[in-house]
C-alpha cells in the first residue's frame, strides 16, 4: 500500500486542481477522497512520481465528471454558480486555514465570476486550461487525462486561454481596495442609503442569483447599476437585525458577505468582483444545496 504521508502532501493541491475543474466543493471532496482510494490501492513504489500520478488521477475523475455535470446545469433553474468557498476571516492578515477547502489563494483562477466563464469551456478545454496554465502541468501528461495529443491539448488550452483573456472581467488585486469597496456597499444597503449603493457600483455592473429554483432569486441577471441599487436595496427591506445576521468573510479568497438567518438557518454568499474601487460583478448563492458544506457555527 502507498504511503498515507506522501498523499497528503499533495491533498491542498489536489483539491485545489479538482475544486477549480469542477466548481464544486463537494465533487472536489469526492474525486480526492476517490484518488485516496486508488492511491491506498496501488503496490509501495509504483508511482515513480507521485506528483504526477496523483495530479493525472484526479484530474481524470474530474474530467469524466464534467460531462454529466453539464447536462445537470443546463437543465438548471435559473443562473448557475459555483459553490463558494468561504473562509474565517477576511482582514489583510487572516491566518493560513487548515481545512484544504479554505486554502484557495487569491489569484484570478479561484474567484466566483472567472469560474464562471470556465463554465462556457469544454470540458476538454476547462481541464487543459486549468492544469497547464494554472497549475504549470505538461501538454503530454494533460493528454493522458483528456485522451488527446499533446499537439490537440496545446491548442485546446490556447482556446481556451483566448476566451478566458476576452470574458473574465477586469478586477483589482489590491486587497485594500477590494474591501474597501465591499465594506461601502454593505454599509450602504444596510442604511437604505441608495445615493451610496450608486456610487460604489459601476455603471454595466451585474448581478448574478443562484437559489437553484429552491430559494427565491432573480432567474435572470440583473443589469446595470441602477437597477441593481434598487435590486439590493429591494432585498434589504426585509432583513430583520433579530434573526438574520451579516458578516465579512473571505469567499472564493476574496472578501465576501455572508447572510444568515439564525432562526430559519437559511444563509446566502456574496462574492464580489471589484475593478477601480467600484463593483462590477456580484455573485449571490442563495441554494441550499450549494451552502451544506459551511459550518454555521463557524459563520
């Protein structure tokens, strides 16, 4: 049996590779927890490079669940989001978490509206393009997990790098600025303030709702910073300060809102794309189904 140390020196990054392939922690949970089965499966030195075998393996669990995951999300209600993943504390120093789920790092790959666009690609070209360019794997161990050529996957992850260049919004990497804007925006909806919500969103800023047809939400994106201030302010008027709760925590390795509702337990994640101190794209996951996975003591 292969050595337990050796595979949890590459969970982080394994649930990391899975995580951004399927967009969904709990299939990122399975196909590692499944990778760990195999792993314990094969005969003491048979992987000359465990890296690699580990990172193939996953990569192909994640890769052959792609293809009935699209069929689930077209038949989806309304917008379709990833699942979040939401961390303790969102200030410049929050500590490093343990658990692998909440180590997402603050690069472009992780965040909720790019993960997004990785949802136009192909399953072929999703997976070249988040193991070659996010995670530096090579043409011909790639082709070992789509069933291509190295040739065929190096133009699968230049489409797809082309479209992912056109599509993902611009955002700020500064921190600062990020929670700065964050911060204006809870302030303003908490306050009723709509001058204040108009100025800290963008003029084209979307709005995105995934209650999965269980929870109600907006089934389409909402358009332009007007409506979107209404929008918000709209959802506002029924927030009630004696049971519902409101905090900033780190989401897809951002910060984020986290809405709980400590009578009924009902939670909603915001995450937010921020460009030049104004907001661009909020994402709001509002099902159920998608929350199970956050503790709500931690929350």
């Amino acid at each position: 049996m292969a050595e337990l140390a050796v595979f949890e020196e590459q969970r982080s990054r394994l649930w990391g590779i899975a995580y951004r392939i399927t967009g969904s922690v709990a299939d990122a949970e399975d196909a590692v927890q499944e990778a760990w089965l195999r792993w314990q499966a094969l005969p003491d030195g048979e992987a000359a490079d465990p890296r690699a075998y580990l990172t193939t393996v996953v990569s192909r669990i994640c890769y052959d669940q792609l293809g009935s995951a699209r069929a689930r999300r077209e038949a989806y209600v309304g917008p379709w989001l990833p699942e979040p993943v939401v961390a303790d504390a969102a200030g410049p120093a929050a500590p490093a978490p343990p658990d692998p789920a909440e180590r997402v790092t603050l690069d472009e790959s992780v965040g909720i509206a790019l993960l997004t666009v990785l949802e136009r690609l192909t399953p072929a070209e999703r997976t070249a393009f988040i193991l070659h360019d996010v995670f530096a794997v090579s043409f011909p161990e790639i082709a070992e997990v789509v069933g291509r050529t190295p040739e065929s996957v190096r133009q699968l992850a230049s489409r797809a790098r082309r479209r992912v260049r056109a599509e993902a919004p611009r955002r700020s990497v500064d921190r600062t600025e990020h929670r700065r804007a964050v911060d204006t925006f809870l302030a303003a909806v908490m306050g009723g303030d709509l001058e204040g919500l108009l100025e800290v969103l963008d003029p084209e800023v979307v709005w995105r709702s995934d209650g999965g047809g269980k929870i109600t939400a907006a089934r389409r994106p909402v358009l332009g910073g007007d409506k979107v201030a209404r929008y918000a302010h709209g959802l506002m008027r029924g927030f009630d300060p004696g049971t519902m709760r409101v905090v900033v925590r780190e989401v897809n390795g951002a910060p984020g809102l986290v809405f709980t509702d400590v009578a009924s337990g009902q939670r909603a994640v915001f995450g937010f794309t921020v460009h030049r101190g104004r907001i661009t794209e909020i994402d709001a996951v509002v099902n159920p189904d998608k929350l199970r996975h956050l503790d709500p003591g931690r929350l």
